[in-house]
C-alpha cells in the first residue's frame, strides 16, 4: 500500500499543476491496465494525506521503482510512503 503525501514543491503556477495532475492520471490508468494497481484515489481533505495507491507487485523494489516514475511525484507535488500490506486471495473489493 503506497501513500501518498503533499511534496515539499506544490508552488507551480495553475496550468502546469493540472498539466502534472493529467499525467498523475494518466499514469495510474497506465499502472492500473498493466495490472499493477488495484485500487487508486484521494482522500477528500486538504490534509496532508493525499491518497492511496493499492499495489500488486513482486516486492517493494518494484512498487518504489513504478511510484517514483508518477509524474506528480517526479514533479515534487507528492511523496510517498510503501507500507507491505496483504490480503486474503481474492478478496479485494467484490
């Protein structure tokens, strides 16, 4: 489980954070068709805590490696934190 967080760099003008946003997006839809990501949204505050991403990967190493690509992240908008996390098999959100 990945959580994401407020980035120490949120000062971009208008038109360049929602042009990271769309690509923030368009990477999730990306991770979520190649299988990666199960589950993705944002919490509805203006807190520090931003979302969650719920992953389905081999290890941590490769949550980091996928995360770190996110353009908001990349961008400095976010940060984030891997907490290991498991389920029982087929029981996520039927």
């Amino acid at each position: 489980m990945v959580f994401l967080k407020k980035g120490p760099q949120r000062n971009q003008d208008s038109l360049v954070a929602a042009k990271i946003q769309q690509d923030h997006l368009s990477n999730i839809t990306k991770m979520a068709e190649a299988g990666k990501l199960l589950v993705a949204g944002p919490f509805g505050n203006d807190e520090d805590l931003r979302g969650i991403f719920i992953m389905n990967c081999k290890d941590s190493l490769e949550v980091v490696s996928l995360v770190n690509a996110d353009p908001a992240v990349k961008a400095g908008r976010l940060v984030f934190e891997v907490k290991p996390w498991w389920t029982v098999k087929n029981a996520v959100f039927k």
